[in-house]
C-alpha cells in the first residue's frame, strides 16, 4: 500500500523531472495537497482507498465553498494527471479519476482595446517615461509582462531594424520582435533618464532595482483608470496586439511565432473575436497600433 502523502511526494518530484514549470508544478502540488487533506479527513490516507465517489464529492464541496468553475476545472485537471501518473506507475490498478468530470463553464472572450482606449492609455501615460516606455512595448510587442520585467538594457537593439530581444523562460519561447519607429523613440527617451546603476535590467526603479510585475501592473492600473478605461488588465495589451494585427491583415503564423505561442491554436482562437480579416501569410511588417 502507498500513502496519499507519499504519492503527492513523488508526484512533484515526477513533474519536475518533466521541466514543467515552475508556476504549474507549485499549482497541481497546491491542488493535491488540498485533495490530500480533504481525503485525510475523510478517513482516506491510501491510495487504493479512493473512490471516484470520494472525488466528486471534493468537487463538490469546493464548489459550495464558492470556488469558480474555472478553478474547480483546474483542480480536476490536477487530479485527473495526479492518478494517471499512480496508475502510470502501478501504484493503482483502477484509476478513480478516469471518470470525474470537468465542470462547465464559458471561457470570457478576451478583452481586446479599442484605437480609442489604447490612445486614451498612452495619453495617460505621456508624462511617465519610464511607464509610456513600457506600455508602448507591451503593446507594439504583444510581449507578456512578465517577459518584460526580465528584458535586459542589451535586450534592445537600435540597429538599422530595430528589435527586441525576448530570451526563453520557463514556459515561454525565445524570439526576435521588430520595434517600430514609436517604439524606439519612447525607450530611447527612457533610457536617457535611467538611473545609472549596476542593474543591467532594462526597466529599473528610482533607485536602480529592477522593476517588478507587480510595479508594472500598478502602475498601468493607475493609468488605466486616469484613461477612463474600465474592466481592462495589463495582459489585455497582449489581446490587443494579436487582435488588431490579425485584423489588419498580419500572417496567422507570423502572429503566434512573435506573441510566442507554443500552439497556433492559440492564435486562431483570437479570429472568432475581430472582422474583416485577411490572413495574408505574405505580409510580413507589422504596423502601429
């Protein structure tokens, strides 16, 4: 027989050795560790003690604990793979989760700024030259956030075609993106107000650390609100950027090899949300938003 807590152990130690990321091994451990102690509470510290029965009646609580359906999915997901890798392993030979089911929910469109209210932001931000700088990445770029914070001063090159440089991360994928015209002068003009410091990293504070998520994300919050934009988050300039350059006319498979999508399904998802698309797959540049 194997313990609950004993499978969860190796569960993680399995999914790291996997290289998932960092972010998915603490979610599926965070998940199972709540199932653990659910079950634990329950009477149930085996392994081949559980029921799908005992599985769905977790589900169940969550879900008049106010958890969303989204995360009630994400939960059945982490599961779902927590007992194929027993089952994968012989550790079980019946897997009680090969029949729980996925609760039904809509995924929220995403939220794609109009010209108005991407202007409205940059206005806004117009006298903050570090933030305008940041924005104006984010949305000629479609780069995530996250993937900002980690940019490099050397990250940036002003060459003749100017670009950027977005290393691999954990779950992300290293690319090339062109900066346009507007771009350039906005960075250009905060890197001639940088504070000198040691730091190498592109976006730093006033006193020379690097600039963290959740800065950025306040920051643009703000301007957010000073635009009068509302319901708007900062991975919208993201749906922004593949929204309006599949809308213009930009290559479908140019648009998800830049935004660094591992799926072009990913991409595709954006075309039941804009009109008047012409998927020309020889048409390279990228304009301004």
């Amino acid at each position: 027989m194997s313990s609950l807590s004993d499978a969860h152990k190796k569960f993680i130690v399995h999914l790291k050795g996997r290289s998932r990321a960092t972010a998915t091994i603490l979610a599926y451990g965070k998940d199972i560790e709540q199932l653990v102690s659910q079950l634990s509470s329950a009477g149930k510290n085996e392994v081949d003690q559980v029921s799908l029965e005992d599985l769905q009646s977790f589900m169940e609580k969550l879900s008049k604990n106010s958890y969303t359906a989204k995360s009630i999915s994400r939960k059945t997901n982490s599961t779902k793979t927590f007992f194929k890798y027993l089952k994968s392993e012989g550790v079980i030979t019946n897997d009680p989760a090969s029949g729980l089911e996925h609760p039904k929910f809509e995924n929220k469109p995403p939220r794609i700024l109009s010209k108005t209210e991407y202007r409205a932001l940059r206005d806004a931000a117009r006298g903050d030259i570090r933030i305008f700088a940041v924005i104006a990445l984010l949305l000629q770029t479609g780069i995530r956030i996250g993937e900002l914070s980690k940019l490099k001063v050397e990250d940036i090159d002003f060459s003749e075609n100017s670009t950027v440089h977005v290393p691999k991360e954990e779950g992300t994928v290293e690319r090339i993106i062109p900066l346009n015209e507007p771009v350039v002068a906005a960075v250009k003009k905060y890197l001639e107000v940088r504070v000198k410091t040691a730091s190498h990293a592109l976006f730093v504070t006033k006193t020379g650390r690097p600039l963290l998520i959740r800065n950025i994300r306040t920051a643009i919050d703000r301007y957010f609100r000073i635009a009068g934009i509302k319901e708007a988050k900062v991975n919208d300039l993201r749906h922004t950027w593949v929204a309006h350059h599949l809308q213009s006319g930009a290559s479908l498979v140019i648009v998800s090899k830049l935004a660094g999508h591992k799926r072009l399904s990913t991409t595709e998802r954006y075309l039941q949300f804009i009109q008047g698309v012409n998927n020309n797959s020889s048409k390279v540049k990228l304009e301004e938003l």
